[in-house]
C-alpha cells in the first residue's frame, strides 16, 4: 500500500475510532489482515458460539477458518441443510460477526440487507457483535454513506449472487422494486446502549466491498 495511503487510514482510523467510542462502540485499529484476526480472536472466548451473516470482510482476514479450527462452536449456516434454523441461532449466539456497508468518519454505521437476518442479530438479540471494516468503507457522513451502500455494495452484492437487479446490469442503484432486490432493510447503528456489546476493528487494509 502506498506510504501516504497508508498515512491517511492511520490519522482518519483515529478519528472514526473517537467516534465509534463517543457511541459506547468499543474499537480497535489494525494495521493489516493478521492483526486484525489476531485482535478478533481476543475479543471471541474459546468456547464460544459464533455466527455471522455473509461478510466478506470477516473471510478475508481468516476469522472463518480460525474459528472451525480452533475451540468455538462455529455455527456455519452455509454447512446446515435448514438455513432458517441457522440464521435464528444467531440470535443466542455468544458472538455475531459483521462488517459494514459503510461508516462514517464519526462512528456511525450503516448496513443494507435483503433478508434482515444481518441487520436484525446486529441490532438485537447475541450477546456480542464484533464489526470487521476495511478503511475503503469510510465516508464523510450519513448520506454518503448510505450512497455507498446503495451504489458500491449493493450492486457488487448483486452481481456476486447472481440476482436479476438493475443494479447487477448497471452498476448503481436505480432504487427499484425488482423481487431479488437486496435493499430491503437499512440499519444505522448510531449508539449501543448495552456498553460492550458492540465492538468494532477497523483495518488498514481494503476489505469487502
């Protein structure tokens, strides 16, 4: 990564984390791949179930794998024939891994989901959630934010499952009704009233989309 990059996420990471921290949002900065999992790993109790929704994010830093070899009770949806049975676990899980859509330089973050099995075990229900975000998810403010997630993230989304969207076919959001649209609901997490609960590492590195 380019030095002046490099410099750039290191002094805006400080200025998201106060915000985050502003919020009763624990936060962590880390500056590669390795320490963010490393850092992860020290939030997560061995022993411990744990979930997530589809985060690319939390793949790349090779949370996934860590947690199937390691102590945890890895509850991999992808691997249960019932899907609807795993995404209900989520809710007594122990840890619910994340990322986000986007966030904002002072801490607040902004998720858009399809079928509200994301949004809905963030905002209640396990124990702890923990937010794995790349620096490349940053913006301004909350419209900007909300723009990211409906032109950058969405629309890769759709691609990558393959959904006959407009957006798949354009690139942008076009703010439509199609039936595999995935911007169902929008979650802004502006304050955690439980201290603790959530926690959040962001990374130097570009993470997801």
């Amino acid at each position: 990564m380019n030095e002046n990059i490099i410099k750039r996420n290191d002094l805006l990471a400080q200025k998201v984390i106060k915000g985050l921290k502003s919020r009763n949002i624990e936060a962590f900065y880390a500056t590669d791949k390795k320490a963010a999992l490393e850092q992860a790993l020290a939030l997560i109790p061995e022993g411990s179930s744990v979930t997530m929704g589809g985060s690319m994010s939390v793949n790349e830093i090779g949370l996934v794998d860590a947690l199937k070899n390691g102590n945890y009770n890895f509850i991999d949806r992808n691997a249960m024939e019932d899907k609807r049975a795993a995404m209900l676990m989520a809710y007594d899980a122990d840890v619910f891994l994340a990322s986000a859509n986007a966030i904002t330089e002072d801490g607040i973050i902004v998720n858009i989901d399809g079928n509200a099995n994301r949004v809905s075990a963030i905002a209640q229900g396990p124990k702890k959630v923990i937010f794995i975000i790349g620096m490349n998810k940053v913006c301004d403010d909350v419209d900007g934010a909300m723009k990211r997630a409906r032109n950058v993230a969405a629309p890769i989304n759709a691609q990558r499952f393959g959904l006959n969207t407009p957006c798949a076919k354009t690139g942008s959001c076009m703010n439509c009704k199609s039936p595999d649209t995935i911007c169902c609901q929008f979650l802004i997490t502006r304050f955690s009233r439980q201290p603790g609960r959530i926690q959040a590492i962001l990374v130097r590195d570009d993470l997801g989309f």
